[in-house]
C-alpha cells in the first residue's frame, strides 16, 4: 500500500489551517473563554458542595433538638402524676415540634435558596461574559 491509497473511504478532507481559521477567527480568545468557563464551574462546584455541607449541619442541628425535646418531654410524661397533666404536657410538646419543625424548614428552604443563587451567579457571569465577548 502507498501512502496516497487507503483501504477507508474518508468524508472529509484532510486538516487545514486556514480553513480552521476562518471558522474561528479569534483561537486565543476562545480557549480563555474556555478557560474562564471552566473556572466558573469549578466556583459554582465549590459553592454547590460548600450550601450541601451548611444544609447537612442545619438538618442535624435540627434534628439534635427534636431528639432534646422529646428526651425531655418523655422525662416529664414519666413524672405526670395525673393524666391530665400528661395531656398537657404531650400538647405542650405537639406544639414545640410543629414550631420547631416549621423553624427548621424556612432555615433550610432559605438555605437552599441561598446555597442555588451562589451555585448559578459565576455560571451566569460567565455566560455574559462569553456573550458580550462572541
């Protein structure tokens, strides 16, 4: 076999430089767009990552005081002398819990909020960016 004849039938023609430079005009800026583009993930990445671990801890700060409220409040059913005291108590606690709980969901609904609006700000940075510059 020669070098000019090749078993495969190719449908495009070979490499050629200028052709690639009239698609892009401007490689350089290009590749900092690419540059700059990766950057941006890797910043909305970290703030993804960083708003999940601040997420995890609230959730388990949460749930640390539902578990304190319901250790205190089983230690005051045990103490009831009467069961209306006991239902007191038990209401008392029902009420807590609620509150705590809707405590505890607006913190972590705000979280979220905040944790996607620091996720997306470098992404749509970059896309402005990218498009003032294309």
């Amino acid at each position: 076999m020669t070098a000019s004849t090749s078993p495969f039938n190719m449908p495009f023609s070979p490499f050629n430089t200028d052709t690639f430079k009239s698609m892009f005009p401007m490689p350089d800026s290009m590749g900092s767009l690419a540059r700059d583009a990766m950057e941006a993930s890797t910043e909305s990445t970290r703030a993804s990552v960083k708003g999940m671990q601040d997420a995890g801890s609230a959730m388990m700060s949460q749930l640390k005081k539902q578990m304190t409220l319901s250790v205190e409040t089983g230690k005051q059913l045990s103490e009831a002398t009467t069961l209306e005291d006991a239902m007191e108590i038990q209401t008392a606690y029902v009420k807590k819990a609620v509150e705590a709980n809707i405590k505890g969901f607006t913190e972590l609904s705000e979280l979220y909020a905040d944790t996607l609006r620091e996720t997306f700000a470098p992404l749509a940075k970059q896309a402005k960016k990218a498009t003032k510059k294309t």
